[in-house]
C-alpha cells in the first residue's frame, strides 16, 4: 500500500510502480522461538530485561530475529523514535531520536529503504529529506494529534488574515502544511528560529503551548493557533506539585509542548534530545519525565543509576507501531509514503531553511 500526500486530495494514490513490484515479496519467516534461537537474541534481552518480563521474551524474540535478518537482506534502515517500546527501541532499531535528528540521520546512511517507526508526519519528512529513497510505515493510520489540528488549507487562511507575517511551522506537521510554511521549527529550536525573522510578529503554529512558551523567551509578537499534543496536554502543575510534595528531591524534566504552568514548575524544560541529554549528564537520583512514558524506560537501559518516576501517558499513535508490523512491513514493502512533487519541493525548502539556519 502506498500513502500519497497530494494537496487537496491527500488520499488519491499516484499512478507509480509499488515497493512491492519494484523489490519484490519475501516468504514470511518461521516465528518458532528455539532454543536456538533463545541463545541468538540473549544479547539482546540483556538490553530490555528491566522493562520486558522473561515470560514474554519467546513472544518478541522471533520478531525481532527476523527484522534484524530480513533488514540485511533488504538493505534497509530501522528509525524508531524515543517514544517507541523497548522491544524497538533498543532490539530493532538502527537509528533512534526525535523526529527531525532520524530524519536528518536517514540521509547519512547508504540505505535504500528506510523504515520508520513513529508516526506518519515523521515520515513524510524522512521522504522530503530522502526524495530518492523508500520510505516505508508498518502502520499508514499511526497519526497524531498536534499534526491533525491543522491543514495546509488552514494556513493559506491564516496568511491571508495576517498577510506578510512569517509562518514558522513545528516539523510536527503533514508536508501539505510545511507547504505553506516560510520556516519550520523544532522544540529545542523555535525560539533561535523565531529570533531569525526580522519580523516582529511572528505566527508560530500549530502547537499553541510551544508558542506560548516560545512567547516568554522572545520580545516578538506570537500569534497562536490552538492544536495540542494529546499525551502532553494532559499534564497539569497541579499533577507535579503534587510529586513535589510526595518527595522534594525529584526533579522534574518537561517537554515544552506542555502547558507554560507545568513547565513553570519543572526544573529543566527542552526537546526529548535535551530531556535524554540533561538526565545523562546531571544523573539525578530521581527523575520524572514529562512525556510519552516509554521514553523513560529506554533511557532508563543507558542510565541503570537513575530512578525514573513514571507517570504513564502514552501515544497510541506511537503504538500503533508494533513488531508484527515492522516484520511485514519489510515482508511487503508496506505502507510506503510518496509525497506529490507539487507539495515535496516547497515543503522541503521550509525544512532546508530550518536545517541550514546559524544558531
């Protein structure tokens, strides 16, 4: 199957030869878990052995056998994002990071298939950045909440309302948006990008939070638009005031896509790359984390020393990602994502700027 990014007709398919016919069918593989293979895959339950039960490892194991072989045979690349499971995250994956790093990393790698385990904005831009590569997704309805809030059509709106005021755009937004994007931005970038215009009114979109808290560090004038990350809209300060209480020594790490009153209460506030980075070099002893909870258990494996509070919100788009998927994912060339040439170039053009920008 084949997911088209077409504007005005996102779900129209684009008369071009599937990965399918052009790299072919594999059989799909014997998933008996032996003892054999049990000695294989030891090394690396060892990694996930804190977080994935031994009940369930012969579960997991044959899957994970398998990927790691027919990713070879295909020549492929695994990109997982820090808000996959560990058994991904840590047992399958090639490269991991946040949305923009895998991206960046895909076009480093000789692969010619790249498989991308997040969700379908992330690959989009996995394919803007790699016009020239297969991009796959194991599963083409893994969406998100904070894309979805708002439409390339939105946008065009948006200009015409407040006409020459630069539209900075989260990279957590469809190519179809990125479109009518003058620059895009990361969490642990928007503000560098924001002071980049000459503007003093700036539209940071679509993530009102971000923008807000964009808002504090900036003397430009933000205009909002009101989409929300599900997982983290639902933190509250009054939630972490409450963990505060419980134990004055916990630190609080968050993500800025939460709530300026929740990140006024936290002790360090920054991308999931600056979460990982800060809970690797200051080693608190106790630590909650902000966000998509699996993040916690796959840092968690590098930093055995940390003990993680987890107060779990997960994204069920994220999940939506499974090993099974993946598996047939690379069995069937499936979902691959194309994005219409009459959107990819202004879209990449909007990513470029932000990549290429001094800070």
């Amino acid at each position: 199957m084949q997911h088209v990014t077409q504007p005005g007709n996102a779900g129209k398919a684009l008369s071009l030869q599937t990965a399918a016919e052009r790299f072919g069918v594999l059989e799909r593989p014997d998933l008996t878990y032996t003892t054999a293979l049990a000695k294989e895959t030891a090394h690396l339950y060892e990694r996930v052995k804190d977080f994935i039960p031994a009940i369930e490892w012969p579960v997991f194991a044959p899957y994970i056998h398998a990927i790691n072989r027919l990713k070879k045979e295909r020549g492929a690349v695994i990109l997982a994002h820090n808000y996959q499971t560990p058994e991904i995250f840590h047992c399958v994956a090639d490269i991991t990071g946040d949305s923009l790093q895998l991206a960046r990393d895909a076009t480093r790698v000789d692969a010619e298939i790249i498989v991308q385990c997040g969700v379908h904005f992330m690959a989009e831009t996995s394919k803007l950045l790699n016009p020239q590569k297969t991009v796959l997704i194991p599963d083409g309805l893994a969406g998100c909440s904070l894309s979805e809030s708002i439409t390339g059509a939105d946008v065009r709106a948006l200009k015409e309302r407040y006409p020459g005021v630069p539209v900075v755009t989260y990279v957590n937004t469809s190519a179809d948006v990125k479109a009518e994007t003058d620059i895009c931005c990361t969490s642990s970038n928007a503000v560098a990008v924001v002071d980049s215009l000459e503007s003093d009114t700036v539209l940071c979109i679509p993530d009102e939070y971000l923008a807000m808290n964009v808002a504090k560090k900036t003397n430009k004038k933000i205009l909002t638009w009101k989409g929300h990350c599900e997982v983290h809209e639902r933190f509250t300060a009054e939630e972490l005031l409450e963990y505060k209480a419980a134990d004055p020594s916990i630190e609080i790490v968050a993500h800025p896509e939460c709530h300026p009153s929740v990140l006024a209460v936290s002790d360090y506030a920054g991308s999931t790359s600056g979460m990982i980075d800060y809970v690797k070099t200051k080693r608190p002893g106790r630590v909650l984390l902000v966000t998509e909870c699996s993040m916690a258990s796959n840092i968690q494996a590098e930093v055995p020393d940390v003990n993680f509070v987890k107060p779990c919100n997960l994204c069920p788009h994220m999940k939506r990602i499974t090993l099974p998927k993946i598996l047939d994912s690379l069995l069937f060339m499936t979902e691959e994502v194309l994005v219409d040439p009459a959107i990819a170039d202004r879209a990449r053009l909007a990513v470029e700027r932000m990549v290429n920008l001094k800070q």
